[in-house]
C-alpha cells in the first residue's frame, strides 16, 4: 500500500552528518566529521564497576523507574550542578535519554506550530531538525566571536515574539565560540523583559582547556532558579561515555513536571539501568579528575590539528582555535561549496561536516565543521592530508 | 516569569496511575495499580553475565550507536520474529526506548494534528496520551470478547478517514482480550482495502498461560512485510526486564526509516549499553524457557487472585479469567464510580487502576483494572480483603 507520511515528516531535511556516514560505509575513511569523543578515553573499568554495584544491590534495580529519573543520582546531579552556582532541588530536574531528548521535549511543552524560536548563526543542526518537526518558524539571530549580538536579539524578539531561544553559550557547537559574560547577562535580561524562555544547551562546559578559566552559565546568573527564563540543559556523553544516554535538565519545577508529563508519553522513563550505574560511577569514582584529564588532551589535539593545518598554508582558509569542545570551525575560500567538497573529499578517504546544515537560513557554504577528538597521531596527519589534496585539487578545479 | 506552555500539554490529562502513585507516596499500600513484572522473576544473574560480556569486549561499547539500534540484536530479534511467522530483514526494525516509544514515533511519522486515529474500547491508557499530544481525534470502535466488531470499524473508517488504528489484540490492556484469528483476519482485510496502517502493540503476546495456544499476530498474517498496513511493536520490558528499556518496531521499511528519522531529533538512539547486553542475553540465556515460566507463574498468580474474588462472593462483580498478560478487568456494580472507590480504597492501603482512563469516550466508570503479576501469597490476599473492605463500605454508602 502507499504510505501517507505526516506533513512534519515531509519537510524535514535529512541529516548531513548521516548521509555522509552512509557515503562513508564500508570504506577505508578518517573521520573528522562525528562529535564523538574518544574511545581510549573511556572508563570502561569504572563503568563495570558501577554497574557490578547496581547488580548487587538485587533485582528491584530491574524494575520500572521514575519518568523524572532515579532520584539518588538526580540528588547527586543537584550537587554537581550546585557546585558551578545553580542551585536546584530535585524536583527541578528530569533525566533525559541524552540532551538531545532534553531539546525535544523543552520543545514539546513551550511551543506550538507557527511559533518563532530564535538560534544563533551557525548552531547545533540537530536542534534545527526537532525545531523543523514541531513546525516552529527559526530566525538566526547575528553573531560575533561574543555570542548573539544583543541588538539584533532584541530587534526580533520585539518583532516575531519568540516561544524560545536557543543556544549552547560555551564552547557552540559547530563553531567553539564562548560568549561573553556581558553578552549572557544582557541575554539574560531580554529573556527576563519580554518573558522569553532561553534553553542553555551546555554539553561541552566541562571540556575547556584552561582548567582555570570559568564561564558562568546563564542559569547561575538568574536571581532564583524557580521562575526564571532559563533551561539548562547537559549530558554525561562526552564526559564519561555516550552508550549510557543521559542526559538531564533542570528550570523551575512547572516547566519539569510538564517536561515529565510529555516524557510519560514518550518513553515512560530512560534506561535506568543506565542512570543507576551513573549513580554509583559518581560515588566512586573522581569523574571531575578524569573530566580535568580529558579535557587536557582534547586541547592537546586541538593544538595538534591546528598545527597541521597551519603547516599546509593554505590561502585564505580561516579558523580560530576554540578554548574547548570538541569542533574547528574553518572558514574556506569563498565561493568553494563545502558540500561538494565533502564529495571529492570522501573519495580521497576523508570525512568532515559542511558548514551549510548549521544555518537556519543563507547558509555560508564555505564553512566546514572538523571534530579533533576522535582522530590522533598518524591517523590525524593522515586526515589532513586527505582533506589538503581534496581542497587542492578542488580550488584548482574551481 | 509567566510560562506560557503549548496547547498540546494544556489539553493532557494527567494519567491515573501516576495520581494514584501519588496519593500513595510514603504510605504502606499494597498495589495492584501498576503494570509491574514480578522482580522475583527478573533473570538478574543472566543480565549481570551480559553486561559482563560487553564491557570485556572493550570500550567501543560505550560509543555512540546506530539510531536504528544495535545491529547484532536486530539480527538476533529478526530471527525470533521468524520464529513467530514474520519475515523482516533488520532494515524493517528499530529499536526504541520501551514500546511507549514505538507508539510515539509511529504516530509522529503517520499522523497531523487533526487526523483520527481508531482504538479499541477499553484501550491502553498511555497510547490515548500519545494521540492526545499529537492532536487527534480518537473514536473508539466497539468492541465484544472477539476484539473490534469488523462492522462498526468499517463504518468508522468510511465516515473518518483515520490515518492509524492502534490495537493490542493479544492480551489487551486493560481487559485481556484475545482477538478471534477471523477479526484479525478481516482487520487486516479492511486496512488493506482501504488503506489505513494498523499499529499491533504486543507487549504481553509471550505471557500466555496455555503454552500451546497460538495467536498469530496480524503482522504475520500479510502477504509480504513490505507493503503491507501493519507495524508491529513489542518490548523486553515484560520478558527480561523493564529498566533495559529496549522495545522493537518492525514495519516496511519506508516506515521505519522516516522513524529513524524522527528518532533522530528526538533522542539520537536508546541506550546501547541496554541493547548490547541483551544482545548477550539472547546468546547465552534460554530466554523462552525462562519466558514459558514467568507465563506459568503469571497464570497461577492470575487464578490465586481470581479465586480470593469468587470467594468474596460479591454481588454484581463481574469478571473473566484472561488467558494470558498482566491485568484482570472488572465490572463492578452498575452505578459505581471506581475513581470514587479507589480514593476509599487508598485510606484502607490498596490501590488499582479506575477503569474510567482506558476509554476513548464514554467511560464504564465502574471499571477498574487489577494487576495480578506483582503480589502474591499473604500480600495479594491482604490486598483483595482491603479492596473487599472498601467496596463493601462504598457500596453500603451509594
């Protein structure tokens, strides 16, 4: 029979980051186009231990759970969260499978068809694809190396009245642009003014490379948890490990009990087999040293893929090294498309994100999203390599 | 600030069962509310051995996974779908937090706000969220102990157009029902001939008290997996575990890939930690002998708590045995508000769910649905004198 898709079906662009992997299987391909951390990283043995622990505790850890999530590790969380300046009660909180169920459900329960939600310019494509399926209207706003320029922020919140804004302040993915204090706090009082609900999106806070530098997040700066504008949202994906999925996100504890009227719906509960191995991996093992190290050497590789670029020279292909995250963010030649560059490039065995799928709107194509944290040593030079016989060949052709 | 929240949660009713859990927080109550396996029977041991297995085969494990799920397990449950007469390959599965889940996306991806959706009368009560949030109108198509009448879906289908029809035909939720091989037989002719998607949910298909009954689900009776109108949906969480989380979709692949799709933007993939253990469960684990005697204990507990009733002897309180699942439906006296009942039931320690929140429309309000696989032995009798005790003062008082 012919199968009638829903109209949000319809209009959803597909994924670059998958089609490329589609491109890219069952050949010999370097990566540098996934936001995955690195396997060798991992605390495999402390994971085992954590879940040896869950097992112990006996069988009622099989059961069915809470929607909001197991509450010991939403306590534990609430202290984590405490100790970078946001104070909230587990009430305030829901575990989520991944941040990524976070946007979806903020999305879910503050907007309806029609309604204006306003990105930064580029942003995280795969909060543009829940924002596309609820059938909301984006509106980049502009931005410098500061964060969203307030000005034009303001000029359309005025003008499109906003259900949201989204955005990930620190270390933004695709770009690893942080913003200013003075930036977060002028968001913050917009969002306040015009009662705008703003989601922080933060999965890479905890990946900066100068341990001593401190972005407050927008959260921390509101006056009160309960009542104000601010989602927070973040993830144990890239600090301890992405199979375990979850996530969480605190706000003031009306929009969670929705959040969890929604998330009922939706899956019942996450693996809670998951959020209770976390819990104990939190009682037992020192995750914010293994972030500290982690951390460390994402900078060192960082440096070491800058580096390589540098070494190649290529003319007017521009890029600023992030202060953490996981992405470089290079600026080609204008005029070269990077999504056909992606094409001649996978046939040299290099794979990476065009910039394109990042914009909400007038995409600039000469744009590229590289990931540095899963490719090291020769396989790193090896990548760059690739990717400077594809760009040669490639400017020469155009 | 004021939070504005979408018109989709405003219209949510909030789920019994979870006002219920409420009202029953920090008092000793025995429940027959939930849904809840008997955690006595969870294979604990086989789930350890498993996880076990996958951390040894190295951190790769704890990466990020395929949003269609785990590949080995999809393999392994195409296999056991064979088993059960139908044929699919893995690209016609997707792998999903719980079954809840599977509901979500299919209704994600078939329907628009506005469209009707057919259901069973009495039906499960958190697929009846599901098409409330996604906005449809739901007609409840009537029903006798055989399953839908064929007559009065076809006079629904003709008037509506519904995009989707959602049943649980094997052991439904809340009443047990069984459909007659000739009404799953015409259903699937009647989806065929007028081309309406039929969703199968069957969580409690394996939970069959008379191990050589065969009911053959409507998903194996089409003619080609591909093409034809049935989705089929089942789940771990009843056999193995809930807190795994791990729930199947088969369907043309067309379906299942805009599900991928969806479930793309809506969590990226469930936990692989989850899937990858039950990967080894099935390799190592006699899941069907195990699931033949949690089904034979699930029958005895079902007759324990049938006789405790007939000997309570009460007037007007009809019932039938089910031949299989989790729940025993009950008609109590015409006139009786079990909503009422079970406030009255909860001073005395026991709690069910008020029949009432399984309809479309028109609610038997004295209904109510009684879980018979989570107690047993001195608690289930306890609890049936308390229920007995608090009908008895409820009946004297209407």
């Amino acid at each position: 029979m012919n199968y009638q898709f829903a109209g949000r079906m319809q209009q959803l662009k597909s994924s670059a980051v998958r089609d490329i992997l589609k491109l890219t299987q069952g050949r010999e391909i370097i990566s540098f186009a996934g936001g995955l951390p690195a396997e060798e990283l991992f605390p495999l043995e402390a994971v085992r231990e954590a879940a040896d622990r869950v097992f112990a505790s006996g069988r009622q850890s099989l059961q069915y759970g809470l929607t909001e999530g197991f509450t010991p590790l939403r306590e534990q969380l609430c202290d984590r969260m405490a100790a970078k300046g946001m104070q909230v009660h587990p009430d305030q909180m829901i575990l989520t499978t991944g941040s990524q169920q976070a946007i979806d459900l903020v999305v879910k329960v503050l907007t309806d068809p029609g309604d204006t939600v306003l990105v930064e310019t580029p942003t995280y494509l795969a909060a543009l694809q829940v924002f596309q399926l609820y059938g909301l209207q984006v509106e980049a706003v502009e931005c410098d190396e500061q964060g969203m320029i307030l000005e034009d922020a303001e000029r359309l919140i005025r003008e499109r009245r906003p259900r949201l804004i989204y955005a990930v302040p620190t270390f933004g993915n695709p770009t690893g642009r942080v913003w200013s204090e003075e930036r977060r706090r002028g968001m913050l009082e917009l969002c306040i003014r015009y009662g705008v609900p703003f989601l922080e999106d933060d999965p890479y806070g905890d990946i900066k490379f100068d341990e001593s530098a401190h972005y407050p997040t927008l959260f921390s700066m509101q006056q009160h948890s309960e009542g104000g504008p601010v989602i927070y949202t973040g993830t144990f994906s890239k600090t301890v490990a992405p199979a375990l999925r979850t996530g969480w996100a605190i706000a003031d504890s009306r929009i969670i009990r929705m959040m969890a009227k929604a998330k009922q719906a939706a899956d019942l509960h996450s693996s809670t087999l998951d959020q209770q191995t976390l819990d104990q991996l939190l009682r037992h093992f020192p995750l914010d040293r293994h972030i500290r190290a982690i951390a460390r050497i994402y900078g060192e590789r960082m440096l070491e893929m800058s580096a390589l670029i540098k070494r190649q020279g290529w003319k007017d292909v521009r890029f600023s090294e992030p202060k953490g995250g996981m992405f470089l963010w290079l600026e080609l030649p204008e005029g070269l498309d990077s999504e056909a560059l992606l094409r001649c490039s996978v046939g040299k065995g290099i794979a990476f994100v065009p910039g394109a799928s990042f914009y909400a709107s007038e995409p600039k194509r000469n744009t590229a999203r590289l990931n540095y944290t899963h490719s090291t040593g020769e396989r790193l030079a090896a990548g760059i390599e690739r990717f400077a016989e594809a760009l040669a060949e490639f400017t020469a052709r155009c």
